[in-house]
C-alpha cells in the first residue's frame, strides 16, 4: 500500500478473525486442564444431599483435583473435551475479539472517532454473537470435561458422538442450554474487557506513551507502537 510501511498497514478483519481464533486456541491448550478442574469441582455432589455431598467430597482443590484425576483416570483426562474446546475457542473468540473492531467501525459509520456508547454496542454485540455461534461446542466442551474416563459408562464417545446423541436425546435445542445466560454473561465480559483495551489504549496514544494504532488484536512488532 502506497505511503505505509509493512507494519503500518492496519490487519484487514479476516487476519484479526483467524488470529483472534488461533491465539485463543493456544492459549486453551495451555490452560485446559484447568479449566476441567474447575467444572469437576462445579458438578461435584450435584446427585447427592448437601451434608453427603460435603462428606463424600472426590475433589478438594484445584491441585487436588488435577491430581486426583490423573491417579484414578490417567493425564489424558484434563483433557476431556479439547477437541471441543479449540473448535469453541476457533467460533467464539474470533467473533468476540476478531469483528470488534469492524462492529465498532460500523456502530460509529466509519469514523475515527468512536464514543464509549459505541464502544459498549460493540462489546455487547460481539460478546452476544460469539455466544449465540459458539453455544453447541462449550455444551459438548462440559459434557466431555464432567463425565469421568474410568469405567464403561460412558455416555460420548467421540465428540461427533456427542453432537449427535444430544442433537438425538435432546433435540437440537439440547446443543443451546443454557444461551440466555452465556450471552448476558459474555456481553457484560467482553465489554469490560475490550472497551477497557480500547479506552486505555486511545489514552496512551494521546499522551504519545505509544505510536501508530493498535486494534484489539494486532500483530505487535518491536519498535511499531
């Protein structure tokens, strides 16, 4: 492009949409363990009576639970359900981050300029929109993460198996449990955390800490901002 420098020339919003998608899938890999940890301590005692629940407790902390997982069903059961959680990273964070910058655009009608109200109808949007796409795999996610690999009980196999066994016992319906709150959730999360980005970020280039403009997700290159 003519007048700008490779690293001046703004990423078009396929490149945020996949880089959006494929950091957040990285960092999944990374943090998914965890995050199974935390939904097995969630469901704990949820069939049972709250003093027997507290008494017969399987799960006691985080490190206990990662390490008690690995005892009785092996390490490869934190990651129950990853499959299923790098295609929700891939639908839902490329929405929620990756088109911010080109609803906020469209909020305000292209201009430069855009106020905090605009700011928060993106936010809300994307965080909203990246929910309502990406609900069937974060319920297939939980699914896979709550049931445990010892023993023959198994209800999925596969996370194909588990689309489909929903999508059959369930009606598709069953893939959007729990959307209502996810969205009102995930609207509020993303507009905290991206309008927040965005208002500190216009702060520092307005007291030139930093130069150039760098969207919600671009690539950030030693000595460019």
């Amino acid at each position: 492009m003519v007048g700008f420098k490779a690293t001046d020339v703004p990423p078009t919003a396929t490149v945020k949409f996949l880089g959006a998608g494929t950091a957040a899938c990285i960092a999944d890999l990374i943090t998914f363990p965890l995050d199974t940890a935390k939904v097995r301590l969630q469901i704990q005692g949820e069939r049972q009576g709250p003093a027997r629940a507290v008494a017969s407790a399987q799960y006691r902390g985080v490190l206990g639970t990662i390490l008690t997982m690995v005892r009785t069903e092996g390490p490869r059961s934190l990651y129950n359900g990853l499959v299923a959680g790098l295609q929700r990273q891939m639908s839902f964070a490329s929405v929620r981050i990756g088109l911010y910058d080109s609803v906020k655009q469209f909020y305000t009608k292209g201009s430069e300029h855009a106020g905090i109200g605009s700011r928060l109808l993106a936010g809300s949007t994307t965080g909203a929109l990246a929910v309502a796409v990406a609900q069937p795999t974060d319920v297939v996610k939980v699914r896979f993460q709550a049931q445990a690999r010892a023993g023959s009980g198994r209800r999925y196999q596969s996370t194909v198996d588990a689309y489909k066994t929903i999508a059959r016992e369930e009606g598709f319906r069953g893939l959007w449990k729990g959307t209502s709150p996810n969205v009102a959730r995930n609207a509020i999360v993303n507009c905290a955390e991206l309008v927040t980005y965005d208002l500190i970020k216009d702060a520092l280039l307005k007291a030139n800490l930093m130069t150039g403009s760098c969207p919600p997700f671009s690539v950030w290159v030693p000595g460019t901002w």
